[in-house]
C-alpha cells in the first residue's frame, strides 16, 4: 500500500521478532539477567507496532491468505489458541495476583533449615539426613536453603526438591505435634 513504509516495515518487525523471541526464550528458562524482563515486556510494544507496519505495508498480499484453506486454518489456530489462553480455568495465579506455588518456592528457599523444618512439621536433623541422602552437605541448619544450594553447586529448586520428596517413614522426630 504505502511505499515509503516498505523499506522499513520488515526490518522493524524482524528486529522486534529478535529482541522478544531472545528474551522470551531466557524468560522460559528462568535465565533472570541483565534487564532481560523488562525489555521483553515493554519492547513487545515495538513487535506489536513493527508487525502492524508490515501488514499495513504489504496489505495487498496479506489479504490474499485470506482465500488460502491452510492459511486460514493457521490463523484460525492462532486465534482459538489466543481465546483460550484467556479463559480462567488454565489460570496459575491465585486471586492475590501472584503465583502462589512460585512465592512460596521463593520464600522457602531464602529461609533456614530450621524454618522450612517447622513449615514440613519435622526437624531440621530430619532435613539435613533427607539433603545427605541425596548427597547434598549441610554445614548448620541455620544455613538457608539458597546457601545450602549455592554450596553445593546445585539450585535452590533442587535442594528444595530434595527436601519436599515423599519423607521415608515416618520416625519419632516426624510424628512430634508441634
């Protein structure tokens, strides 16, 4: 349609493409670095308006897919995809707004040994034998579950793992009431 627009329009949106497919992939794999986040979120901005300019640019072609079957199958894909992304029920977040499951991990594994015993309802020498077992070194309960962690070369995800794993049967220290 408008000329002056091609030159740019798909440099601009393959740019864009780019920047959010680098960053969302980072983002998938909870590589949390740099300004990675925010310039996924707000850059996507500049997707959205690159791809806007493209089709705007090229609107004689891209109204051809329209009488195309398999184009129309990809785009009415595309679409129930997008509608049914929106509906509650594959909703993670709880009505706070936060990701409830996400928050507590976070929590735990800044917290003691000794505070993650009393959320599990055991003791920290209960903890410390189920991290031994799983070949993981505690210096002192008192030690965070990131310490522990870092200390052993492995993620705070996984030394929690480690912890919330089906406990053995349950001895004394287990069945203390608190």
């Amino acid at each position: 349609m408008n000329a002056s627009l091609k030159p740019w329009a798909t440099p601009l949106a393959t740019g864009a493409f780019l920047i959010s497919a680098v960053t969302g992939v980072l983002i998938f794999f909870d590589i949390e670095m740099g300004a990675v986040e925010p310039v996924h979120k707000w850059l996507s901005w500049l997707l959205l308006g690159g791809v806007g300019v493209h089709i705007f640019s090229n609107w004689n072609q891209f109204s051809g897919y329209f009488s195309k079957r398999p184009a129309l199958g990809i785009i009415g894909m595309a679409l129930v995809v997008t509608v049914a992304s929106l509906l509650p029920v594959f909703s993670e977040k709880e009505e706070g707004g936060g990701r409830s499951a996400g928050i507590a991990a976070k929590a735990l594994e800044s917290s003691s040994l000794e505070t993650v015993a009393l959320v599990l309802k055991t003791t920290p020498q209960v903890l410390v034998s189920r991290l031994e077992k799983s070949g993981i070194v505690t210096v002192a309960p008192s030690s965070t579950i990131q310490e522990i962690a870092a200390r052993n070369g492995k993620s705070g995800k996984m030394v929690l793992g480690a912890l919330l794993v089906g406990p053995e049967k349950k001895s004394d220290a287990d069945r203390d009431d608190r």
